[in-house]
C-alpha cells in the first residue's frame, strides 16, 4: 500500500471518529433540548370555598296538633285558676299524656275525652262545682275546667308535701291512679309527703304501680320541659 494512500485512510478514520465524537456528544444536547420544549404540567388551582348560609335548626313542636289547637284555650282556664302563676305548660303536657288531646279517646277503664275522665270522677266533679253539670267529659271545653279544677283539689288535698315538685307529683300521681292508693303508699313513708320516698312504694297491682309512675315522671320530667323550651310558658318551677 502506497504512503499516499496510507495517509487517506487515516484521515478518513480521523474524520470518522471526529463525526462519532460529535453525535455522542450531542445526543444528550437534543434529548435535554426536547425535555426543555415539553410543556410544563397546568397547575390547576381549587376556586375559593364559597360560604354557604348557616342552617337553622328546625323547632319541631312537641305538642300534638290537636292539644296545640286548644293551648290557648288551656292558657285562658289557668289563668282564671292560678293567676300570673299559671302552670300552663304542666296541665298541657297532661293533657298530651292523657289523650293526644283527642276528644274521642276512650281508654280501657272506659276513661273519656281529652283529659280522660271516668263516670264517676266526672259526676262528682259535677256536683262539686255546679258550673261543670251536667257531667260531659268528651267536651273539650268541659274538660279543660274540670281538669284545672281537680288539680287544684289534689294539690290543696297534698299541700304537706315539703314542696312545690313533690306537691304535683303527688297530685298528678292521684289524678292518674286515684289518691286512695297513694295516700296508702304515702302512708308507708309515714306520711312524709316526700315523692322521692312514696314513689318506690306499691299498694296496687304491678302493671297499675309502673303506669303510674311512668306518667307522673313523662309529664315533669319529659314532656312540661320540652313545651316550654317550645314557648307554652312555666308559671311553676321544672320538676327534673
């Protein structure tokens, strides 16, 4: 081989290897270059929490619709009773208690109208207040005053209880279940008078016993506070 021929060959090797040189250099140029072009990621960015109106609690009236229909009527019959004093939300939630203020409840010991009265309840209520003869306990007007009349006999007929809380209680335990039992029972605490004593007493049959003093702790205890957070009025100290 020719001397000449010698030096082409190394001169095309040496261009070769300066090509070569020249791509691998670039290579990672062109992949950095496309990196760079690729747009970038959108940052998406969350729209502000619109406020929203606070939620007012919705009152549900404890009331049934048909004592709500008469609260007026019960509010005017007390106030004539009891004066500024009135315990207006009380004799409501014994009347919600005794009937739903349905006029056309009848229970099973034949207990009638709204404040369920019994035949004779009835009739001596009638001849002890001649403004309520004749007897007619499925009147709701008649019921409502013969009601008010004859808590205001129990509570005048317990007013040795220390106070105001076991005086209703008593009289409201009477009214359901008739005094001649709870006297019986307040009898076994040695006439204390004291509802917290006379309560676990029993001179009744068992069934009659819890029906009786499920209603009194329903009517203080559940159903007065709830009418008057409702707006029915206190007149009297809650009982809870």
């Amino acid at each position: 081989m020719s001397r000449a021929l010698i030096v082409l060959l190394i001169a095309l090797l040496g261009v070769v290897a300066i090509v070569a040189d020249r791509m691998i250099v670039r290579l990672p140029q062109k992949i950095l270059e496309i990196d760079v072009a690729l747009p970038a990621p959108s940052l998406q960015i969350d729209p502000a929490p619109v406020s929203m109106p606070a939620i007012k609690p919705v009152l549900v009236d404890p009331l049934s619709v048909n004592c709500q229909a008469l609260a007026s009527s019960v509010e005017k019959v007390a106030g004539e009773v009891w004066g500024i004093e009135a315990p207006t939300a009380r004799l409501l939630a014994q009347l919600h208690q005794e009937s739903r203020c349905e006029p056309g409840a009848i229970s099973i010991k034949d207990a009638r109208g709204i404040a369920q009265f019994i035949g004779p309840t009835a009739r001596l209520m009638a001849a002890r207040y001649p403004e309520l003869a004749p007897a007619d306990p499925t009147s709701e007007k008649w019921a409502i005053r013969a009601q008010a009349y004859l808590m205001r006999d129990l509570l005048a007929h317990y007013d040795a209880a220390p106070t105001s809380c076991d005086q209703w209680a008593l009289a409201l335990g009477g009214y359901n279940g008739g005094e001649r039992a709870l006297d019986n029972e307040n009898a076994q605490t040695g006439h204390s008078y004291e509802w917290a004593k006379v309560e676990p007493k029993r001179a009744r049959s068992l069934p009659a016993w819890r029906e009786n003093r499920d209603y009194v702790r329903r009517v203080l205890r559940q159903i007065e506070p709830q009418l008057v957070r409702a707006g029915y009025g206190l007149g009297v100290e809650l009982c809870v």
